[in-house]
C-alpha cells in the first residue's frame, strides 16, 4: 500500500524512513498509474521497504525539494534521506536495481 505525503509531513515521513521509495506522480498521468502498479509489485518483492506517494501538483514545493521535476518520477530512501531519484516509466526489475544501488 502506497502512503501519500504533502508538503506539511515529507521531510518527517522522509527522516523517519529507513528504507523505501517514493513516487512523485500527478492524478492524471497514464505513466503514473502504470509506476504505480510498478511500485505495488515492487513492495511485493521487498515487503520491509516502505511505499510512499506525492502529487506534484498538490505538492510541488516538496516535490522540488525531492529533486522531482516532472512526473513520474522515483525516489530511493534509505536511512531517512534521498539517495537516487529517476524519472521516466520502469519495471519492477529496474526498480530493484535501482533501490539495491541506493
């Protein structure tokens, strides 16, 4: 399950994240709904990675302050800060990889 976050509770939700990936997506984007499936097979196969979520448009200083200039957008969290960001659509595999270099 995917935790939206907002520009009041990012940097608190992020801090306090030993390890996971957010996405920075908007309501309408079709690649945005296709990560997000991405992103539930992924928690699948990494259950201890917490999931989070943030509307770049809802959110767009949070955003930015991720590093997240359009969506969608990936963010890998590891002991409470962004290590890597990527945009553009992946699959699972590549989220994997991704999240094991973070």
């Amino acid at each position: 399950m995917i935790k939206e976050i907002t520009n009041t509770d990012y940097k608190e939700t992020i801090a306090a994240t030993p390890a996971g990936v957010c996405i920075v997506f908007k309501e309408l984007c079709p690649h945005c709904k296709n990560m997000e499936k991405v992103l539930e097979k992924f928690g699948q196969l990494m259950p201890a990675a917490v999931l989070l979520g943030l509307d770049i448009q809802k959110n767009p200083d949070a955003a930015k302050a991720l590093g997240a200039e359009r969506a969608p957008t990936v963010c890998v969290i590891k002991d409470g800060a962004v290590r890597r960001t990527k945009t553009g659509l992946m699959n699972p595999k590549e989220l994997l990889a991704l999240y094991q270099m973070g």
